[in-house]
C-alpha cells in the first residue's frame, strides 16, 4: 500500500457483507446499507495531547473493528476502495471469543 496514515488516522478496507434472505434471495448492493466493518490496513502514530506529548492508538493492524456509519473518506488506490477514518470513528473492536463453544462472536467487554 502506498498510504501512511497521520496523525490519528487509520486505513480501512471495509468488509462488505453479503445479505441472504431467509427465503434464500441476496440482496444487491444497492438494497444494502452502508457497511460499518471493516480491517485495519495501516495506523498513524497517534494524536498529540496539550504538552505536545503522543498518545498511542487503540488499534492496531489487522484489527477488525466497527465504525461509525458515515465516518471517514473514501479513497480509492488502484483497484481497491480504502476508507480513511479518525480513531474517533471507531466505535468498536471485534474479538473473536468462544461463547460456549458455539465459536460465536462477541464483543469485547460485553455483557450478558
């Protein structure tokens, strides 16, 4: 990837999910909403506090993580889309956990 984030900015390739009725029709891209998961690509170093000390990032690459619905830019670099978001713009981290054996996903630090 040619793109190196700054500041509190990270990289985002969006994960689209494919929508199956129950009736087994998908639903075309048009029909969807706009994805909010994505993989972190790359992550700037971080933002800068009142003393002009940096304060690190709560992602990392490769994190999976859930952002907000029309947060970021879109940019496009070569064949692939890419999405730019601030930190701020990530609402959550997916951590993939075995609830009971059923290999499910959870959210981390949710609650039953």
């Amino acid at each position: 990837m040619d793109l190196k984030p700054l500041g509190d900015r990270l990289i985002v390739q969006v994960l689209d999910e494919e929508e199956v009725l129950a009736s087994g029709i998908v639903l075309p891209d048009t029909a969807k909403e706009k994805p909010q998961r994505g993989r972190v690509l790359a992550v700037g170093p971080g933002d800068r506090n009142d003393k002009g000390e940096l304060i690190a990032m709560d992602v990392e690459v490769g994190d999976e993580i859930i952002f907000s619905k029309y947060g970021g830019t879109e940019v496009k670099v070569g064949a692939e889309e890419l999405l730019i978001l601030r930190e701020s713009d990530v609402l959550a981290k997916v951590v993939a956990t075995k609830a009971k054996g059923k290999g499910k996903r959870e959210l981390a630090g949710a609650t039953a």
